[in-house]
C-alpha cells in the first residue's frame, strides 16, 4: 500500500508540476515532449505480450466456463453484451463532450506507424498482412492484428487439447506474470513521461489543455456512475427485482478497498463470499464471478472508447464512425483479460490505437498523466458489474434464493467478516447447493481455469446426476 500511495502522489506531482512548468516557461517545456516520446514506446513495447496472454487465457476461461452450461453459456452472453453496450456509451458520451479539442498535440513517436499503415495497400494487401511469417514473429515484429492472430489460434488449440492443454495454459500464466511486472516496473517512469508529456502540451496549448483533460475525468466519472446507477440499475430489477442501491451499499467496504488499491481484484474473494451470503448458489458464483473478471470490463470498456475519442481530438484528427465502430470491435475482443492488473488497460488502448490509428500513438502520453486519476471509477465500475452479473445470473438459472437475497440486502442477516461466513445455512443441506472446492482467493492464483474446471466437475457430480443448469 505504501508504495502504491508512493506511487499516486509522484505522478499528482508530476502532473501538477508539468502544467506549472508549461505555463510558466512554455518553450523550454515544449522540448519535453520526447521525455512523453519515450515512454510510449516503452508501452509499446509491452503491447503484444499483454495483449497475447490475456486473450489466450480469456480463451481458456471460456472452455471452462462453458462446461458449467447454461451458467456458463448466459453468463458468456451477458458479458459480451455489456461489455458491448459500455463500449458504445463511450463512444457516444466521447462524441458528446469532444474532449480534447483545443489541444496540440504534435505527432512524434507515431508518425512512424502512420506512414507505415499508409503504404500498407488495400484490402487484400491488409488480410495478408494479419499473417505472420512464422508463428512467433507476431510477438516482435509490433503488429496487434497479428498478435491477436496469433493469440486467437493459440487460444483455441489449447482449448481443443482439453486437460491435456492445461500445463500450456498454466505456463502463458506465468509468462502473464512476468509481462505484468515488467509492466508494473515499466509504469514506475509514469511520473516523468506524465511530466514531460504535460509540460509539452500545456506549453504548446496554454492553460486550455488542463480544461480539457479535467472535462474527460469528470465525464468520464460521471459517465460511470450513470452506467452503474441507470444501466446496471435497471437491468438488476428488471430481472432480480432488486434495487441497485442497496447493492450498492451491501458492498460497500468492498468499494473502499478497490479505491485504495485502484484494483477491483483485491476484493474478489469478498465477492464471491458475499455473493453467496446473499443467496445465489456457490456453483454458479464459481463461474460468473472468476470468468466476469476477464470478460466482463465495464469501466475499463467506458474508459477505452473515451479516451481514444479524447486523443483523436487532442491529435487534431478526429475518427470517422466507421474508424469508431472498428475501434469498438476490437476493443470488444482486446480488453478481454484487461483487469485487473495496474497498466493493462493503458496497454489495451495503446494497442487499440495502434491497430487502426497508429498516428494516434503520440496522444497515450497525454493520458499517462490522468490515467490514474480516473483508476478507481474503472475498478469499482468493474466490480459493481460482476456483482449485478452474479445476481442476474443467479435469477436467470433459478440459483437465487430471494428470501435470502431482500434478507441480506436489507441489513437482517448481516455478513460475518471475521469468518467470512459466506454460507448462510452451512449445517443445512439445500436442494442445488454444492460446497464450495476451492477457496475464492485460488482464482488469483496462475491458473484460474482450472478452478472452474473443479466447479463444474463438483456440480456434474455432488448429487450423482449429470445437470447442466447450475
């Protein structure tokens, strides 16, 4: 935690110290800009293997998800729709405020892909460039399209191979680890990229490029609280007849601990604790909560559309809604896995714009400064969908105990953090109730798949029968 907070306060210093600088010495700051330069490339650099493992393991959640069937395959459908519509809402509430206009941003790092997407030729020219020459080039030759080619066929060979593809998963988790390690040493430099980007874009824009940047985290906040409060709100009592604000506040140490970590998964065993204090079956927490933490990203999907409409603008060319809807269809896949884990998300939109607008590049180390700024909405937007997730699934596959659940959610059956007594009825045995086989706090663990696998075996086979509703 100190370290973390060590962390926040540097980069509000940097922040606040590269607008001063900006301001007051506006040519000396614009020759700061190849500082910001510079740590984008280093994002960069950590493009293809994040985006690589996320979605190979995303894939491997889905095979395990999916073999819980009709839990696995409603909670699958509903992730992709929200995520979807998030996704949308960015880019309509973008496309409303128009961040970023007014900034200059002079294009630096990026124009190097732009000129090489520019002579890239046309539509057969493009197919033939998603194919790389060898399977492993993709991962060092800076292409997202073909990383993510790569990625996708990987996924689903693992997935073919069933049990016997689990070592081969286990292992890209690790390398996971390693990826996100170098990128938590890598954001470590944030403080001076945030600097040196500011400083050159205040210099060049003046005092307009701070009531620019502040427009896009207060829309960006306010966009999330409407997303959680409207959207998630209504779809949780059109289907659960429950209200989202006593969700809301049944969670709410829960939203505490995300904000000062800026990471929705450190309360994920409370999560999955609380969801089944609350009345919805353990079998079916198993799957929707684990599989929802990388497939279902609300904020992290709001911030992604948003910020890349912000740097279109910032960049002074602002996509087309052809480029937005492609965007949006790439997001869709690539921020799968994006949770989580401090910086994915920064990595998922560097590659994002990389993919369809490499001029673009050059605007990330305009967001670097704010990035962390606007975290927490990200995180607690994610969690609160993953807990309305849980309940509509839970009403869906008739795994909802309602009693329990208006119990609970009105302060009557108080949940127990001492013992994080997650099972109300523990001594009784209940018709579709299967005993947790792992602890919550396993899903943090290298292989999350294999957790799911265990559920879905446990619930197949508790009570003798071969079900696939739970």
């Amino acid at each position: 935690m100190p370290s973390r907070l060590a962390a926040y306060i540097a980069v509000i210093i940097a922040v606040l110290g590269g607008i001063a600088f900006g301001m007051l010495a506006p040519d000396a700051a614009k020759g700061w800009k190849w500082v910001g330069d510079s740590f984008v490339s280093l994002i960069k650099m950590m493009i293809s293997p994040v985006i690589f493992c996320t979605i190979v393991l995303g894939i491997g959640s889905v095979r395990a998800a999916a073999t819980v069937g009709k839990a696995g395959s409603m909670a699958l459908a509903y992730f992709l729709t929200m995520s979807t519509f998030a996704l949308a809402i960015g880019l309509v509430v973008g496309n409303l405020l128009q961040p970023g206009h007014g900034i200059k941003v002079v294009a630096g790092a990026g124009k190097k892909y732009a000129e090489q997407a520019e002579h890239g030729g046309g539509t057969v020219e493009f197919v033939q460039g998603i194919i790389p020459e060898t399977l492993f080039s993709s991962l060092i030759s800076g292409s997202v399209l073909q990383t993510l080619f790569v990625a996708l066929l990987v996924g689903f060979a693992i997935q073919k191979m069933g049990r016997a593809g689990e070592p081969a998963l286990a292992a890209v988790a690790v390398l996971q680890k390693v990826v996100f390690r170098i990128l938590t040493m890598v954001l470590w430099l944030a403080p001076i990229g945030a600097f040196g980007a500011i400083a050159a874009v205040v210099g060049t824009s003046g005092p307009k490029a701070v009531g620019e940047m502040l427009k896009l985290m207060f829309g960006f906040y306010l966009t999330c609280l409407l997303f959680v409060v409207v959207v998630l709100g209504s779809v949780l009592w059109l289907v659960a007849r429950i209200n989202i604000l006593t969700l809301l506040k049944y969670l709410g140490r829960e939203f505490l601990l995300i904000v000062a970590t800026s990471s929705s998964e450190s309360a994920l065993p409370h999560l999955m604790a609380k969801m089944t204090h609350a009345g919805v079956d353990r079998s079916t927490v198993g799957v929707v909560v684990p599989t929802g933490y990388s497939f279902n990203l609300d904020g992290t999907a709001i911030y992604l559309t948003m910020a890349s409409i912000f740097i279109a603008d910032a960049m002074g060319k602002p996509m087309s809604m052809g480029e937005q809807i492609g965007l949006l269809v790439f997001m869709i896949i690539a921020s799968k896995g994006a949770a989580g884990v401090t910086g994915a998300g920064l990595a998922t939109l560097a590659g994002g714009l990389q993919a369809h607008r490499p001029e673009l590049l050059d605007g990330v180390g305009i967001i670097v400064g704010i990035d962390r700024f606007m975290s927490e909405a990200r995180a607690v937007t994610n969690f609160a969908g993953n807990a309305v997730a849980t309940l509509v699934i839970g009403r869906w596959t008739g795994t909802l105990d309602h009693e329990q659940a208006r119990a609970v959610l009105s302060g009557d059956r108080p949940f127990d953090y001492a013992t994080l007594d997650d099972d109300p009825h523990a001594t009784e045995v209940r018709p579709g109730h299967v005993p947790s086989p792992v602890n919550p706090a396993d899903r943090l663990q290298p292989t999350p798949q294999v957790n799911l696998q265990d559920y879905a075996e446990h619930a197949r086979h508790a009570d003798g029968s071969t079900r696939t509703d739970d």
